[in-house]
C-alpha cells in the first residue's frame, strides 16, 4: 500500500506532500491542476526507468531538477524509494 507521496519541483508542482489512508484513493479535480503530474511523479518514483516516464521532461519549468519519494507499506514493513533528476540528481 502507498502511504506517502513527496514531490519536489515535478511538473505542476513545487513541493507536494500527501499521506493515504488504507483503502480506494480516488483523484478528482478540475482540468489542469496536476493530477498527471501526480500519477506520473508517483510511477517514476516506484518503477524508475521501468515507468516509460522521461523524468528530465517533467522537471518544473525555472528548476534545475526534480525528486519524488514513495513510502510504501509492504508486509508491515515500510519502504521509501528516492529518486532524483538534474543537478542534484543527475
């Protein structure tokens, strides 16, 4: 299960934080206010490379680089994965 999505200056986003709660997650909202930018920083994040996302492409317009993190809860076990584009990513 996802707990937690972070982003750092990926697409629509400067800084995103959101926490899920145990259940079905559904994301609504107008046209244009970043729920793309949210499945695909959360694909990059979880499959890297694997998600087809080009992440140099979705680095905010003005940034040098972007970073997502996913907290996942497998087994009881928590897990974060980290990944980074750009300057501080490379």
């Amino acid at each position: 299960m996802i707990e937690r999505l972070r982003l750092g200056r990926w697409r629509a986003f400067d800084r995103l934080d959101l926490s899920f709660e145990p259940g079905t997650t559904f994301v609504v909202a107008p046209n244009g206010v970043g729920k793309t930018s949210l499945l695909l920083g959360m694909a990059w994040a979880i499959f890297g490379d694997q998600a087809k996302v080009n992440a140099r492409d979705h680095i905010r317009a003005g940034s040098t680089s972007a970073e997502a993190e996913v907290i996942l809860l497998v087994n009881g076990d928590r897990l974060a994965i980290r990944r980074a584009v750009g300057e501080r990513g490379r």
